[in-house]
C-alpha cells in the first residue's frame, strides 16, 4: 500500500468516526451583530479591536469563518492599516514582513516554505495577480500543503486577496500621496448604506485609485488605475448577497532589467577554470530595454457571493466569478548579457550583449469560477461535542491564447542595424563607456515572424469534504476532510504541435487527484495550545506546454507535508504567538532526464519529465501583542531549508543543492505606538524592520557542463560554479508617523510622513533587480463620516 493509500484509509476513518457520532443536536444561537463588522454568518469574519494588526479569524484557513488560534496550521495576516501605516502603496517583493514567505509579483507568482507558486486567490477565486493596493482589505496566507482546500495549489501554501467590503455607515475617505521615485497616488474611497426597506437593506462600497510612479533606471514608469464597485443587500432573513466588480490597468514603461552574470576567465584561454563570480551591481542602474519598451497588465472582472443561514443547524454559501485578463509586452527579451572579465588577451573589450530580435508578446486569458458550499454546524452526545461538518463543490475554468512574435527576420534592415549596437562597451566598473543605444521602432505588424501560437482550456472540477468536532468540553479539536479533483486539458498548439499531432489539432487529456487532510488542536491550558497537521496537495500549472501535457508519462505534481507546534493567547488574548514548524516532500518536478533511445543503440538524448523531487523543512515564530491600549508590537520569522533530492538523471551532482529564489531565511517586526487619550491623541508613529538573507539566484545545475559515457553515466567535465551564487543579504528598517487633526465637523484632515529604507541601505533583490534607495512620501487623507458632530 502506497503512502496515498494509508493516508487516505486514516482519513476516510477519522472522518467516519467523527461523523457517526449520533444524536445531532442544533448549534447555540450565534453571537448578536456589532456594529461594522465585516459580516456575521459562519462564512464571514468578525472585527477584533483588541488584535492591532492582527485580525483573529480567518475564512482563507478552512472556506467558514474561524478563530486562527484553532486551526492546527499557520495562517498569516496582512492588514490594510499595517500597507497605509508602512507607506505600501504596491503589493509586490518588498511585501517580507512574513517568515518563509517572499517574491510577491503582480503577475501571480511568490514564494512561500521554499516552494514557489504562479497563482494566487481572490476572495477565494483562481487569480492571476493582477490586484492594485486600494480595494484589498487584507491579504491572507494559509501555509502548507493545507491550502488544497481550494484544489490545486504550491505545497508552500497560498495567497488569497480579500476585497473591502460595504459598510453600514456611511463614510468617505480621499487619500492624496506624494513623494519620492515621482510618486503621485489619488485615492477615494466611499462606503454606506444605499436603503433600507422591507426587502432588507443595502450598502456599497466605491474605490477608484491611480498611481504612478518611476524607479532608479531611467525611461522606467509604472502606472496604475483602479476601481472597485461593491454592492451588499441584507435580506429580513439575515441572508446576504454581494455583488463585485474591479478593474485594473497597470501600464509599465520600459520596466527595470536586472544586473547581468560576471564570469571571470582567470586570464587564460581555455575554458576549464572560469568562474561565476556575481553579478555587474552597476550595470542595474542603467535600463537595458529603452524607451521603445513595455510590460503591461489588465484585469476586469466581477464576483457574487450569496450566504444564508437556512436553519439552527445549516448554512449555505454561493459565489461566481468571472474575468478577463490581458498582458501585453515589447522588446522584452533584450537584457543584459553575461559579462566576461580578465580575457586571455588584455585588448579585448569587455562587453554585455543584449538580445538579438526584440519579440512581442500578447496574453490573453479569461475564465471563472463556481464555489457552493454547505455547512452543518450541531452538537451530540448531549451537547458535550461540537461538530462543524462542510461539503464544497468547486469549478474552475481558465482559457489562454498566447501569440507571441519576432519584430521580423534577421535580414530586416531594422534588426541589422540593431544587432550592429546591441553589444555595450564597459568600462572597468562595468558601466557603459558611451551612451547606451536601444531599439528605435515599436513593433509594426506585416513584418513580423510569428514564434508561439497556442490556444490552451484547463478546467477542473472538485469537491471537499470536511469535518471538524471539538471534544472534551472543546479542549480538543480535529480536522479531517478529502479532497477530489478532475482536470481537464483541451490545448491546441499552431507553431510546435506534440509529436503525432497536427498544427492546430485538440489535445484532450483528463487527470484525477485525491487529497486527504487530518489535523489536531489540543487545548494544553486556556491559553495555551499545541496543533499537528497532514495533508497533501497536487499542483497542476494552467499554461503547460501542449507538447508537455501530450507525453505518455506526464503527471500532476503531488506533495505531503506536516505541520506542528504551539499557538498562545495571554492577556485577555492581546498577546498571540505561533511557534512552529513544518516538513514537506515534493513529488515530480519536471527535470531533464538522460535515457537511452532506442535501448541498446549507445545512443542517449536528454528530455524533460516530471519526476523530480524537492525536500522543505523549516520553522516559524509569529507574535503579535498589544501591550496597551496605545502600543503594539509584533513579528514574523521564518527559517527555510529547501533543497532539490532528485534533479533528474542529466544533472546528478545538483542533488543536496538549493532552490533557487529562496530565501533561507526572512521576517520583520514592528512597533506602533498611537495614544488615545492626551495631548497626543491623533498621533502615531511605526518602525518597522524587515530582514531578507542571503538568497540562492540560480538552478542548481547552472554553470556545469556534463558528456555522458558510452555506458549512460553523466560526467562533469567543467563547471563555473555559477549554481552557487547569492545575493546579499539585507535589512531594511522603515518609519511611519500619522497625526490626524482635531475633529471640526463630521470631517477630519490626517497627516503623514513615511520614510522607507531609512538607511539608504544599497542592495539587489532576488531577481537581480537593483532594491530601492530611501524614500520619503507624504501623505494627506481628507475623511468624512456620518454621525459626527
């Protein structure tokens, strides 16, 4: 029996133990509303003053609203009063604040437990990224292979994105930012009720935000715009329906290149002992791309969500969504190339060569999604045990087509003439000697050579089944649940077809996978609590290669990890803490194969396969405390060991090396301290500091140049040591300080000022890129709230 199997059969038995318990009874009433919670149905959270930064409950851990300190996992949050108090106006790598979790990109991807992901959620939904600062109320990480609950997903954990939400009283805010990097940022924000009848009574909530900004290379510039629309009806029977829509643009203007590759050739004209040995810092300050360049994204779409509590016992949960998302790009493959230092011969130039044929690529994606959710919440054994049981059902569908394109051939005058100053003298700083050319023309059609034709549908479609009871006068509580997917492939490739398969002709593939998860949170006193969690997940990457989909062999990637440790709230639960930690297996990572074809020929061919194997172990502390009614303080730290244990039979020394893009370690802390009462009331003030370690910047197999025997074994014959590269390390310490105004009128005027990186500290992100210097940013917020007098 294989270890799927076991795992599956405790599940199934833990999950039948639990609910053959009999003699249901209905739950107790729910608490009565407070005023200006998010909501108040067992699909929705509730406001805690008490947390600070820290909310109390989550929906992202288990789809149903619970307190975060009774899952037996991690779930992290992030508030939108830590990104205004902190001067965080894009939610993007700079977002460390989290152990183990770095790399947030606005195009779907992070990095979370040394795994990384190219999706994200929002609201609960399959998301692309594609999310502006403005409409996000909180951004929720649940850690581990846990996230499954949601279907496919990074055995690291998920991201979910959670929208504002209408309130019932009304108020408006405009936030008007200004500062370094040419920053200028509008925000306006307005929320309250619409009416109130017999029908129930509705609210909305209205954003729309633009942003722009440039970056420490010139020609660079990111625009953003952004609405939000909301709308909340509340019927007489307390059930509730909200409708979403959004809308992002986000135009980026020759985007920042990174540092290039350094490669020492010790002088000498063989090849045996060059060296990687960093990357040329300097050359990052000069934009690469030029003027004739762009990387830009939309996203529209739009949401609804219907809850309502059917009886003492059920409830029920609804939501669809819908999108379109595009992505659009020019002349972004032309870079800088490796540099070559200490040549053989002391007269040749040292040089970086960009890119031949500037390309063009267009994305465009569009899909939804269908949540239903029941939840049965009763109590047996003459209420002495608690049970929460869920069944989902999910769909999701996505939809790419992806043409991408050359400027023209190589004879186009265009790009003879480019290729005639594409490669930049250096001097011995290795910055440009001259002024740097760049590509004159924007892409024209009708000369274009096409290099990417695909048109790709994956959809899945699954179900979950979840039982939560709290035994022992509610000192214990366990988890189980399974989780069964299908996805179907429908892909059709019109450039490079898989073998057998003609331009253009479906591709139809279906795959099935079944997860399981237990978990246990014991109640060790009443403040404190130990937890043990397993679960396994399966990924499945929407944007595969037809060709790659098409082999014979191919397979989900499947992981197993485990979570354990402690969870404490003390002072009337104003000092929360997590310590814990977590071990995971990774399964059929797509790797480079070597095998001989056909057998006994003596002939051998590399080929991808997924079969691959990553290793994760690490821990994590979180703590958040409000030690009085005018200070907090809190923290995240996160220690990660993530290696490859199998890179493929091509590449056999890359065992026992790091994964790339991961940190080993990362976190921050802060401390805010805001009086309620005296002459300082309306002041506040934050520091925080985040740290980022010396980060792995290559595969693990880069730089090493292998033959294979005639009897198949694979040889290194030379190696730059190139695998071994890193960035340094960094810590960044950032101030915020906010007074806001006597109130005159039902209006209030807030001032703030916000210094990031405040000791100008000179540093290189793990993607290369060159990280920001300090910055200073101004902030006005003009508020409006009806009532005051």
């Amino acid at each position: 029996m294989n270890r799927t199997q076991t795992s599956l059969r405790a599940s199934t038995t833990a999950l039948l133990a639990l609910a053959s318990l009999a003699g249901a009874q209905p739950a107790p009433t729910p608490r009565a509303p407070q005023d200006d919670v998010v909501t108040l149905t067992e699909f929705s959270v509730t406001a805690d003053p008490n947390r600070g930064y820290a909310p109390s409950e989550t929906m992202t851990g288990t789809r149903v609203a619970t307190k975060i300190i009774d899952l037996p996992y991690t779930v992290n949050v992030l508030t939108a009063e830590f990104f205004e108090d902190f001067g965080i106006f894009e939610l993007a790598d700079n977002i460390v604040q989290i152990g183990s979790f770095t790399g947030l990109d606005i195009g779907g991807g992070f990095n979370l437990r040394g795994f990384s992901s190219s999706y994200q959620l929002r609201d609960g939904f399959f998301r692309l990224g594609r999310y502006g600062s403005s409409n996000i109320d909180r951004m929720e990480i649940i850690k581990g292979s846990n996230a499954a609950i949601y279907g496919r997903t990074s055995p690291g954990g998920m991201v979910n994105m959670i929208s504002k939400a209408p309130k019932t009283r009304e108020s408006q805010r405009l936030m008007l930012n200004y500062g370094d990097y040419g920053t200028e940022r509008v925000t306006f924000e307005s929320t309250g009720p619409v009416r109130e009848g017999s029908l129930g009574k509705t609210s909305y909530i209205l954003t729309a935000s633009h942003y722009q900004r440039d970056f420490n290379q010139e020609y660079a510039r990111n625009r953003n715009t952004e609405y939000y629309l909301a709308l909340k009806h509340t019927f007489p029977d307390n059930s509730n329906l909200l409708v979403a829509a959004e809308y992002l643009l986000q135009m980026r203007h020759a985007p920042p290149s990174a540092a290039p590759l350094v490669v020492d050739l010790k002088g000498t004209a063989a090849n045996t002992d060059d060296e990687a040995i960093g990357y040329a810092r300097n050359l990052a300050r000069y934009n690469a791309f030029g003027p004739n360049s762009e990387l830009n994204r939309g996203y529209s779409g739009i949401t609804t969500n219907y809850d309502k509590r059917l009886s003492s016992v059920w409830s029920t949960r609804a939501s669809a969504n819908y999108y379109k998302v595009r992505r659009w790009d020019y002349n972004q493959n032309t870079g800088w190339g490796a540099i070559n230092i200490n040549p053989a011969n002391p007269a040749t130039a040292v040089t970086s060569a960009r890119g031949a044929t500037p390309s063009k690529g267009l994305i465009f994606e569009d899909g939804g999604g269908f949540q239903g959710d029941i939840l049965a919440h009763y109590w047996t054994n003459n209420r002495s045990i608690e049970h929460r049981t869920l069944a989902t059902i999910d769909i999701n569908d996505y939809y790419r087509w992806d043409p991408s394109r050359n400027y023209a051939g190589a004879t186009n005058p265009d790009i003879v003439a480019w290729n005639s100053v594409r490669t930049v003298a250096l001097n011995r700083n290795l910055e440009p000697i001259n002024a740097v050319a760049y590509f004159p023309k924007w892409f024209q059609f009708g000369q274009e050579v096409s290099t990417r034709i695909r048109k790709m549908r994956a959809t899945v479609l699954g179900g979950l089944i979840r039982q939560q009871s709290a035994l022992f006068d509610g000192r214990l509580l366990a988890y189980a649940g399974a989780r069964y997917d299908t996805v179907r492939f429908r892909h059709r490739d019109f450039t490079a077809p898989p073998a057998g398969f003609v331009p253009g002709q479906m591709l139809d593939k279906t795959m099935s996978e079944l997860k399981p998860n237990l978990g246990v949170n014991y109640k060790l006193t009443s403040n404190l609590r130990v937890f043990a969690n397993y679960s396994e997940s399966y990924f499945i990457p929407q944007a595969d290669n037809p060709a790659i989909v098409a082999a014979s062999d191919y397979k989900s990637e499947v992981a197993a990890g485990y979570d354990y440790g402690f969870k404490g709230a003390f002072f009337n639960d104003r000092l929360n803490f997590t310590v814990s930690g977590f071990y995971a297996i990774r399964e059929n990572v797509s790797v480079t194969d070597v095998e001989e074809q056909p057998i006994g020929s003596g002939n051998y061919v590399t080929f991808q396969r997924r079969d691959g194997n990553q290793l994760v172990r690490g821990f994590e502390i979180d703590l958040n405390w409000r030690a009085t009614e005018s200070l907090q303080v809190g923290g995240s730290w996160g220690h990660v060991y993530s290696i490859y244990t199998d890179f493929g039979s091509a590449f056999p020394l890359s065992v026992g090396r790091r994964v790339n893009g991961i940190s080993p370690q990362n976190g921050g802390a802060y401390v805010k301290y805001a009086p309620i009462a005296g002459r300082l009331r309306g002041f506040s003030a934050n520091l925080g500091v985040t740290h980022v370690a010396s980060t792995p910047t290559e595969a693990p197999n880069a730089g090493d140049t292998y033959t294979t025997t005639a009897t198949g074994q694979r040889v290194l014959t030379r190696t730059t040591y190139q695998w071994r590269l890193r960035v340094p390390s960094y810590t960044l310490w950032n101030l915020g300080v906010r007074y806001r105004l006597p109130n005159t009128g039902r209006y209030d005027h807030t001032l703030a000022v916000n210094v990031n990186n405040v000791f100008d500290v000179d540093y290189l992100r793990a993607n290369r890129q060159l990280g920001e210097e300090r910055a200073v940013y101004f902030t006005y917020t003009l508020g409006r709230t009806a009532g005051r007098r």
